[in-house]
C-alpha cells in the first residue's frame, strides 16, 4: 500500500521559465491536469494546474486595450503562476499518508518526490481511489461487504479470520468500528457467491448479521 506503486511516472515536467503558452500545450499533448516545475538538477520548486493556466487566460475576445496583456500572457513564465510546492510525498508513503494529505490540502496531485526533493512520480486523486479500489477488490464479481455484530466475546477478529479461512472464503478488509447505536460492528469485504452458506456460517459461531439482510443473503 505504498504511493509508489500506484504513482504515475515518469513525469512530464517544466522548468521555471517555461512559458505558460507552452506549458498548455504540455499539458493538452499529455493529457494531465497538473505539471511538477523543477530546476535543473530535477528538485521540485512547485507545481502548475490546468486551473493556473486557465486563470492565467486571456479573453478569446480581446480589445484593443487588452492587446497589452495579451503580450504579456505569451511571454509569462509559470514560476509567475505555479504553486510552491510545501506538501509533497516521500518515495516510501503509503496510501494512508496520501489519504491525509489529500483531505488536509484540498489538492487534486501530489508530487512524489526521492530523498533529495527530486520528482520522481505524482500521485492524483484518482489514482488514489483506483489503488483502494483494486486493493479492496471493489467492482470485483461476487465481492460483498458484510456487516455483523461483535458478540462481545474474546478475539474477535481473530475467530472471524480463522472462520473465513477454514472455508477458503477471501477477504480484503476486516474492521471493527467503535459503538453505532450501542452495537459495535465488524466490516468485512468478502469476495464469494455464496452469501447464504457463510451467513449461517458466521450464525454457528455467534455472530449476527446485520448487513446484507437475511432475506438478501438467502434469496
């Protein structure tokens, strides 16, 4: 679950004064949203969004008294317009970390960057969904999250793996939350067709299910 191997790399990157004309350009021919600037030793200064360069847009509809500025958009560098990078992502983060960063910082990337500040990837909201996504095996046929009540007895999660396991049941997630409405409930993503087996299963060795319903899992 490290940043790292769901990061997209190499990455298309600008120098300082690159101007902002052809840094669009970078951007429509690869296809991205968002464009690391680094120096010339490859340590990442900050970064330009397609929301910087449009910003940074003239009118398509320009006036003579806009002429002036018009001429100043084809000669801007993006260092006049790019963020200066504070948040960035270590090589070994993990998707937890991104996680966070993203929630914090309101950001649609985040460079990923080696031990010496040198670009070595970015990571984009979506990358972090699809990662989640393939690790949970969401989407996946016959995967399930099944909801049942802790019965208050020692370990657990324990019994519940040890039960899934003993009926070759897989699984990618198990999650014991806090109380809900005096109940605490244990998450688990399993990835079966047979739902009606494992429920009477999961009823032999204590545990109720409150989700899906009975009625579901039998049908």
């Amino acid at each position: 679950m490290f940043v790292s191997n769901f990061m997209s790399y190499p990455v298309r990157t600008v120098g300082p004064e690159t101007l902002v004309p052809e840094a669009r350009e970078i951007m429509t021919a690869a296809s991205c949203r968002h464009l690391p600037v680094v120096d010339d030793d490859d340590l990442l200064l900050g970064i330009i969004t397609d929301r910087d360069i449009r910003s940074a847009l003239p009118s398509m509809m320009i006036s003579g008294e806009e002429t002036e500025y018009l001429d100043s958009y084809t000669t801007l560098p993006v260092s006049l317009i790019m963020t200066e990078v504070l948040t960035r992502l270590a090589v070994e983060a993990t998707l937890d970390d991104a996680l966070i960063l993203f929630e914090e910082n309101k950001v649609g990337a985040l460079p990923v960057v080696d031990e010496d500040n040198r670009i070595v990837g970015i990571l984009a909201i979506n990358d972090l969904l699809k990662a989640y996504k393939e690790l949970f095996g969401l989407g996946v046929r016959g995967s399930s999250l099944i909801v049942v009540k802790d019965d208050g007895r020692p370990r657990p999660l324990t019994r519940l793996t040890e039960l899934l396991e003993a009926r070759e049941v897989p699984f990618t997630r198990l999650i014991r939350t806090g109380e809900e409405n005096g109940d605490t409930l244990i998450y688990i993503r399993i990835h079966t067709y047979k739902l009606s087996a494992l429920h009477h299963a999961l009823a032999e060795a204590g545990f109720e299910a409150v989700a899906p319903q009975t009625n579901i899992l039998n049908s």
